[in-house]
C-alpha cells in the first residue's frame, strides 16, 4: 500500500464542526457501543466527517478524536489505512474508476484516459468544482464490468462512448442515475436470461397441492 497523508496545511480548513443533521447521526452511532467503548464509532465518524465535508481534514480528526477519547495518533491511522477516506478535497463529482483485473479486461484502461484527458490527473479538482477522479482496487461487480462509482453508486458495463455521456452531465451537474449502459438486468448475461424462462417453473403455479394435517379451523 503506498504512503497516505493528509492535505497540506494550506489546504486545511480552520475548524470543523457537525451539521445538525450529521450530529444526530453521530449520537445514533455512539449509543450503539457500550459506556467507554466509544471509540469503535471512529469509522462510522470519520465516513459521516466525509460526507459531510467531501473529505477529511486535519481539525475533522481532531473533533473525532476529542469525542471519542482517542489519541489522535490512533484516528490518524485509521483515516490513511483505509482508502475510501478522501485525505484532500475532491470534485463534488467524484469518480472511482476500478482498474483492477476484470474491469482491465474489459475496458477499463480506456475509461482512465478519459478521465485524464478531461479531468487530469488522480484527485485533480476541476476549476469549476465539480469534478475529480481516482483509479480504485476491485469494487466487486466482476460481472458488470467495467464499473465506475460515483456518489457511493455503480455505473456498470461502461464503454468510452456511454463514459462520455455520463461526463459530460456531469460536467453540466446534471443528476445521472446508476445503472448498466448496456440495460443489463442485474448480473444476468448480456441480453437477458437464458434459463428459468418459463415462470410455471418457479412460481409456484405447478406445485402440487398438499392439505397440511391438524390444521385450526376456519372462523
């Protein structure tokens, strides 16, 4: 794993301080632990910090660690382990591009040289805000490769033409909508199923009707 760190000091922001709405989270994560085992929310915490702010600075880890009676040390390790902590500010649009095996395989290496071409390089913010990107390790949709999250969402069977797309409304703020490219059903093949058609074979409409014995009687 390469060396994580945190943003610059002139990147990092003064203070940090919870929404209302994200204190009412924090509450709800800390009173699942019992008294002095407060501290095992830290993970929970620093994701709220994330969505909150986009990323995590430096007075964010502060916060959480006062708390949750942690050494800061300990919540420093903890944020640069983990990789879907954003460490530096990022695109309100952020992309994480799988580069893993499967997604290579099919395609995904193109998908990396639109983000560069249009974006730039990783975790480059465009000047308008609005976009940003990274290469990620296996997101775990094999089938549907190649994947792109986006928004903690997947968009699936992506091919450069269908990546541009999602870019460019992107790049317009436009909301867009997790899906396949390619209208596949979940992880059914690519053009539909191609077993298990006929719906008598699993709706029950087929099966044998049994009487079920001491059975309570009606009324």
């Amino acid at each position: 794993m390469s060396v994580r760190r945190l943003a610059p000091d002139n990147i990092q922001p003064a203070s940090f301080e919870w929404s209302k709405a994200s204190l009412e989270k924090v509450a709800f994560w800390l009173a699942k632990y019992p008294e002095g085992r407060q501290r095992s929310a830290v993970i929970p915490l620093l994701w709220l910090a994330q969505k909150q702010e986009r990323w995590v600075s430096r007075p964010a880890l502060e916060k959480i660690a006062e708390q949750l009676s942690m050494p800061y040390m300990r919540v420093y390790e903890v944020v640069t382990f983990y990789t879907m902590f954003h460490l530096a500010p990022v695109g309100k649009h952020h992309l994480q591009v799988c580069g893993t095996t499967p997604c290579m395989l099919r395609g995904s290496g193109e998908l990396i040289k639109i983000c560069k071409n249009r974006i730039g390089e990783h975790h480059h913010v465009t000047e308008d805000g609005l976009l940003s990107w990274e290469e990620m390790e296996c997101l775990g949709a094999c089938t549907n490769a190649p994947v792109v999250m986006i928004h903690d969402y997947y968009h699936e069977d992506l091919d450069p033409a269908s990546f541009e797309k999602l870019i460019d409304d992107l790049a317009a703020d436009k909301e867009v909508v997790p899906a396949s490219a390619i209208g596949r059903q979940k992880s059914a093949p690519i053009g539909g199923p191609t077993t298990l058609q006929d719906a008598k074979l699993y709706d029950g409409s087929l099966a044998k009707k049994i009487k079920i014995p001491n059975l309570p009687a009606k009324g």
